[in-house]
C-alpha cells in the first residue's frame, strides 16, 4: 500500500475544556497519512484514480472549523471516520496537536491509528 499525507494542515475552531477555550478560536494542526494504492493513477495521469488530497484538506478543514469539541481525542476519532467512510481509507495515521496548550511545549496533542494497513 502507498501513502499519500497532509503535514501541518492548520486550522481555526472552537477547542478545549476551561471557559475562556469556548469563547475564542485557537489552532489546531493535523498531519494525516492515509494508505492507498497509487498505480492506476500513474499509469492514467488522472485525479480520480487516486485519493485527491485536496478534497481531504477540504473536507477535514470545514469539518474542525465548524466544530466545537472540547477533547482533541474525540475531534480526532470524528476525523478519522470522516477519511476512512467518504473516501475509502483502509487505513490512516492522524497526528492532531493543540499548539500552545501547555506552557513549555511547542505542540501536544494525539496520534491514532485506524483500519487495517495493507
């Protein structure tokens, strides 16, 4: 299986337990490898034999913009069922890190993995 990733897709939402992480907007950033098989497409030169990579960042940014999680594990579990169900991940590696909300640390945050990797 071939891999095809998003590094550091940054976005803007509602994330976090104390009151003042309910009222403003804070950032978060996501890597996301997801397995594929990419022969056809490069044999074919097409965007729809492969996993188009854009759709993904699309789909994944406006579902975290317009979320208001308060754990990054459950906005993190949501994502990746979102990947895996609409566009047919057997399996993915999703880093989601929550800049800034430790003092010290550049970034803390979960990785998971889901499905079955061929």
């Amino acid at each position: 299986m071939d891999i095809v990733y998003i590094n550091e897709l940054k976005v803007e939402t509602i994330i976090g337990i104390f009151d003042w992480e309910r009222e403003v907007k804070q950032t978060v950033s996501l890597d996301l490898e997801m397995a594929t098989d990419i022969r056809r497409a490069a044999q074919t030169d097409q965007i729809e034999d492969t996993l188009n990579y854009k759709a993904v960042a699309k789909r994944v940014a406006v579902f975290i913009e317009q979320s208001e999680f308060r754990l990054v594990e459950t906005m993190a579990e949501q994502i990746a069922e979102i990947v895996q169900k609409e566009f047919q991940v057997p399996w993915l590696r999703l880093r989601l890190g929550k800049p800034g909300a430790v003092r010290g640390a550049r970034d803390v945050g979960v990785v998971i993995e889901r499905g079955v990797r061929c």
